[in-house]
C-alpha cells in the first residue's frame, strides 16, 4: 500500500487590497501601505474568511485596518469579501503574526489589535505553541499606541483564562471593566465561525484591553523574536529565510 502526499494549492490573489510578501521588502511601518498613512492602523490576526474584518471595516471607515491569516485561500476570500464591499481602507496580507509585528510594526503605531478564535491547541502538552503567550502581549504592548485596544476572544475557556491571567502580570495593561473575560460583548463583530457557536448555546469568551495612557515604551522594551522560530520570510538580516 503506497500513500501520495498533498499539499495545498496556492491560489494566485490578483486583488488590489492584497499586498505580496515582495512589497513588504524595506517596509519598517505598515502605514506606508495606504494612501493616507497618517489614519489611525488597526490589526486584525486570523481574519479567516473575511466576515469580521469586512464589518468591523464598514463601521470605522476614517481608520486603516491590515488583516492577516496564514492561509492563502482564507486571504483570497477575505480580498473578494472587502472588494465586494467597496471597503479600499483595508489591506490583507499572507503572514505569520510575530514576523509581521518584528518587521513591520514599529513602537506605538498600533490603535487596535483584534484576535479571534486562534488555534488553542487544546491537548496539554501542546499549549506551549499557543500565539498568545506572555512575550506575545508584550510585543503587542510596545506596538500599539497610547491608550491603544486589544480585543482577544476564544471559544476556549482555559485558553481564555490563561491570557487574562497573562495580562494581569503585565505593567501597562488596563481592565476597563471589573470582569477579566466576559461572554458578552455588545457591539463587538462577530465572525461567522462565532456566529455558528453561539448558535449551539455554546460560550464565546471576550478579553478587552487597552495600553496604559502616557506609558513609556520604546524598541527596547521589544521581546525578542522566539529562538527556533519558523517562517518563510526572509531574514532581515541576511536574507536567508527563518524557517524552512
């Protein structure tokens, strides 16, 4: 018996919203991406098909949003999805989260972060490889701007626990609210993927956030890409890709 591998077919993107790994060369800040730079940049990691990213967008058309995803057929969708709309003030990307915000996102250019639904790698002995972890939100803390947002939801309970107990043992980090995590957001987009869970009476948990007004940080306070991390963008160094 002979097995055959596969591998998934990268779709060709043509859209004028998706901007290709090779126009990221030589571009330190995100905002240089849009015609009118100086708008406030809100990010948004793990847009899936499109349906959060095209709302939120809707309602907030004085700001520039970046979408990303790892997926190539994921960023196709989101493209046809906001083109449809007519939202121009949106730009999707095809990128890991930690590169993009080391190569990309220098100090407080972020107004907003939106995370929804990342893989919550849910066997135990895997939650080490979870996106959101402790030197995570302090990347995303350098990156966005004075009073800047982060929105973090999962339909994970434990998973959403662990980063507001995270976020708790960070300076610079303010609850707005008395709950840590909620089920209840009002006025918060919803994907179609939350959409379906709520549908079963299934929870969605919320953690809002926001970066301590008039706090000091600089590219110092940066962490350091992970060791071992892997990628396929080039190095910024040598030019030698991260990963293989």
């Amino acid at each position: 018996m002979t097995t055959t591998a596969t591998t998934q077919r990268i779709l060709p993107i043509h859209s004028p919203l998706f901007v290709p790994p090779e126009q990221l060369i030589g571009c330190r800040d995100l905002r240089q991406l849009f015609a009118q730079p100086d708008r406030p940049l809100a990010l948004e990691i793990g847009c899936g098909i499109g349906d959060f990213m095209a709302e939120l967008a809707a309602a907030n058309p004085m700001t520039n949003f970046i979408a990303i995803d790892i997926y190539n057929k994921g960023c196709l969708k989101t493209c046809r999805r906001l083109e449809k709309a007519g939202l121009n003030h949106v730009r999707v990307l095809r990128v890991e989260a930690r590169y993009l915000l080391h190569q990309h996102c220098p100090a407080n250019s972020l107004s907003a972060v939106y995370i929804n639904c990342p893989d919550p790698w849910p066997k135990k002995r895997h939650r080490d490889r979870r996106l959101v972890n402790g030197d995570f939100l302090r990347l995303l803390l350098c990156c966005l701007t004075d009073d800047g947002r982060l929105h973090f939801a999962s339909d994970v309970a434990n998973y959403a626990n662990q980063v507001a107990c995270l976020l708790a043992g960070i300076e610079g980090y303010v609850q707005p609210g008395a709950t840590a995590v909620t089920t209840a957001l009002p006025g918060y987009p919803l994907s179609k993927y939350m959409r379906r869970f709520l549908a079963g009476n299934l929870p969605i948990y919320f953690i809002a956030r926001h970066r301590q007004a008039g706090l000091q940080l600089s590219e110092a306070d940066r962490p350091a890409l992970p060791t071992g991390f892997r990628t396929r963008h080039p190095h910024p160094a040598n030019g030698q890709e991260l990963g293989p």
